[in-house]
C-alpha cells in the first residue's frame, strides 16, 4: 500500500478520513501536477476526488488511479471535493483491456453508462456498482464474448435504473406474450401487444427476443448458443432503449467495434426525441430503422417491420 500524509497536526477521527473499495470512471486534470479523480464506490456511490500529484514521474499511486482500476481507497473529506490520501489496487483490469480493442471499447462503454447513471454524487449505487465489478471482470477474462457482456451489462444496468425494457409481457397493458409479442417500441418501453402497438414498433425474431431476456436473466448458455443477426439486432435495441431514457448519446458506443456492423442511435441532443414513421418495408441504405431515433446510423441486418393501420 502506498500513502500520502494526512495533513500536519490533524488525526484520522478529526478531519474525517474514510474508505472504500471502488472503480476508477474517468480522469480531468487539474493544475499542474494533479488530477480529479471519478470513482464508482461500493457505500458511497459516486465519489470525485483530488489526487495530488499524481501526474509527476515521482508519483508513488499515480499509475494506480488509471480508469478500470478496482482499488481500495482512503478518502479525506473535503470542502468541495475529497482528497485521495492512500490507494491499494485490488484487480487492475486495464491491464488486460487495453491490449485487445474490442474489449476495451467495450469497457468504455461500460464506465460511461456507470457513471451517466450515477449523476447523483455520494449517493449509495452498491448493486450498480457490483454489476459494474462483475462485468469487468469478465471482460478481462477473455472468457465470455464481450459485446454479449456489454449488453448484459446495458440491460441489468437499466434494471437497477427502473428503466427495463418489457420483455415477455407488454409494456402497456402488461399482457403477457405466448412466449413473446411480436412487436418491440422504444418510446412505449419494449415489447407491444397488437392493440396496444404504436406507428413504427419493430418486429424482432424470436430469436432476439430470446437473447434479450437471456441477457437480462444472465442466461449465458442460451445467449452464447445465438446468431450474429440476433446479437446485431438486439445490440441496436438495447443501446436505443437506453439512451432514449437517458435522454443523450453515449460517446463511447459508436467506438465499439462490433464484427459485421450494428444498428446504432444518434439521438436528438435534449428532449423531444422523435420516432420515425412506419414504412412498407424494410430501411434502404442510408435510411434509419423504424422505431429508432431519426438519425440512427444504417445497419447490415435492420429488423423487419410493417406498417401500422391507422
């Protein structure tokens, strides 16, 4: 464990020093020599912090506050913001990410959705946060496929958030499907009924609708025994859905680098967001897909749809 000295002439009880285990989100510079450091913790939840010095050479933790690092933290309680006085790494994850691109990009996209859920700074996030630690685990496992981990993650994520999309039943008049209804709607909250479906619900496979609820259940046989057209389709769902609710894009998610191409959104910046019209087929080249914020980027393999009576 390495250390910084708590300040001359204070003990722990008096000015306030706790700690916690957490995951590095993101750096920012501040001055010459340090940094501010953004940490999803286990009981404090979001946490930003001043490490001091750690952009020197001579830094003794500087290279242990890199983004992907799990590490155990103690913490000085500040006016404004805390100040990192001890680190000790626990599982340095970045270490095996940013050698292979998929993964990394991937793991992006995972402290970028940890941190856009948490705006809330010290409020607890414990079940986001272990979801977060398990699913950089298995990245950096190189065992599981990682797009499939990332869209686990996206959709336990939206889970914890109250966001989830419905499923196996209707998201408006909770019908049950037999097993699945056939129709998915962003702006209705997942899958639609026949008479509850609005103009522009796509029309997955079952095959998609499968996957969705295996990722969400953490059924890794059924998600690891899926097509790529299933996996491309529901990437493009999940990452919709959770961007339409957080009302922005993600950065990191065009980054990802998906084999054979992947529906992606480019939602409209603030409210608002609109939905394409049906059409009598499927999207041409260039052209979003139905269901979709306007501006989705085109996809290899678009979902089926139909066009809605009116």
């Amino acid at each position: 464990m390495v250390h910084a000295p708590p300040p001359s002439g204070c003990d722990d009880e008096r000015v306030g020093f706790y700690r916690d285990t957490g995951v590095v989100l993101r750096l920012q510079k501040l001055g010459e020599a340090d940094r501010i450091v953004t940490v999803l913790t286990h009981r404090h939840g979001k946490v930003r912090a001043v490490a001091k010095g750690v952009r020197r050479t001579s830094s003794r933790f500087g290279a242990r506050l890199e983004p992907f690092g799990h590490v155990d933290l103690q913490l000085h309680t500040g006016r404004s913001l805390d100040i990192v006085t001890q680190v000790q790494t626990i599982d340095a994850f970045g270490g095996d990410l940013t050698g292979d691109y998929p993964r990394y990009t991937a793991g992006c996209a995972l402290l970028e959705t940890a941190d856009r859920l948490t705006s809330e700074e010290g409020e607890p996030a414990r079940e986001l946060f272990l979801l977060l630690v398990g699913a950089l685990r298995g990245l950096a496992g190189g065992t599981r496929d990682p797009y499939l981990v990332l869209d686990a993650f996206l959709l336990r994520a939206m889970v914890i958030a109250g966001w989830a999309p419905a499923i196996t039943e209707c998201a408006r008049c909770g019908t049950e499907g037999a097993p699945y209804h056939r129709r998915f709607s962003v702006p209705a909250g997942g899958a639609v009924c026949e008479p509850c479906r609005p103009s522009g619900a796509v029309v997955p496979s079952e095959p998609t609708w499968r996957l969705l609820e295996a990722l969400r259940d953490g059924d890794w046989a059924t998600a690891e025994g899926t097509d790529g057209a299933a996996r491309r389709d529901t990437a493009g769902l999940v990452a919709a859905h959770l961007q339409w609710h957080l009302e922005r894009t993600l950065r990191s998610l065009p980054l990802v680098d998906r084999r054979g191409g992947v529906p992606r959104v480019d939602l409209a910046a603030g409210t608002g967001l609109e939905v394409d019209e049906p059409s009598d087929g499927p999207p041409r080249a260039g052209e979003p897909a139905e269901g979709a914020p306007r501006r989705a980027v085109p996809t290899d393999g678009p979902l089926r749809s139909e066009r809605v009576a009116r």
